[in-house]
C-alpha cells in the first residue's frame, strides 16, 4: 500500500487521488489530502513515502519536495524502478529489509547483500534491523570490511 507520511494541522485541505494497491495487488484511486496541503504555514516539514512506485513519486514532487522514499530493496528483490528515479530526481533512497529479514545474512553474511546495496549509488542508505547484538556487530564489521 502506498503511503505519504506528513503531519498537519489543516482541518480542510483540497482532496487530490493517489494510487493505492490493496494487500491483492489492485490499484485504486483514493483522496490524498496531506501531498496538497499548503507550504509556508508550518504545516509540513518533509513528506517522506514508503511502499511507492514512480507514478507515486511524479505525483506528489508536482506539489512538495520529497525528503525520502522507503522501499524494499535487496539481493533477492533487484529490481525497484523508484530507486533509478530517486538518483535521478536526487532524492535519498532507504531501503528496507536488505537482509530480507536475515535470510541473505544466514547464507554467507551480511557483507555482500549490503556493499551490493551500497553500490547502488550514494543516495541508497540500507536499513538492515536486528535485535540481536552479535548480528549488530556482524553488520558493523561487514560494511567496515572488518572482521564480526
């Protein structure tokens, strides 16, 4: 599902549509009233999206900056076209699950899955999750290029 993340405070800004896919994979149409909101009133700092594609990402840069857009980017998953246009557009990329909730580290380590990620440009920032403190140190060492 697409998703804007703003806070507001306009109790009645203009309704504009933006592209939502259902869990089924359906897009549909739905009012997005935070991407239209007015700037210079305090209302918006930075709008960041999750989970968009790049019609998403051309809609709402007609109307705000774009701080950064959040989606699942890794070895397993290659192929995220939001990603070629956040380096184009300049906008930072985080990608989520690099590790592809540890499946990619249990193989050969973390190292590999996240220089590839770092590879993709300087505007890619990999956000691998753990709760584990010796994975943490594992992850550190990786991309350090030491040892865990």
């Amino acid at each position: 599902m697409s998703s804007a993340s703003a806070s507001c405070t306009d109790p009645d800004p203009p309704d504009h549509k933006i592209s939502d896919r259902s869990e089924s994979g359906e897009r549909s149409q739905r009012p997005d009233r935070r991407a239209a909101l007015p700037a210079g009133r305090g209302k918006i700092g930075h709008i960041g999206l999750s989970k968009v594609t790049p019609d998403d990402i051309r809609y709402v840069v007609e109307y705000r900056p774009v701080a950064a857009v959040q989606n699942v980017l890794n070895t397993t998953g290659r192929d995220d076209p939001a990603a070629e246009m956040c380096r184009d557009l300049n906008i930072p990329y985080v990608a989520y699950r690099p590790l592809d909730a540890g499946l990619l580290a249990h193989a050969n380590g973390p190292g590999a899955p996240l220089h590839w990620l770092l590879e993709q440009g300087s505007h890619v920032a990999p956000i691998p999750s753990t709760s584990q403190p010796r994975h943490f140190d594992e992850i550190v060492a990786a991309v350090q290029g030491g040892p865990a």
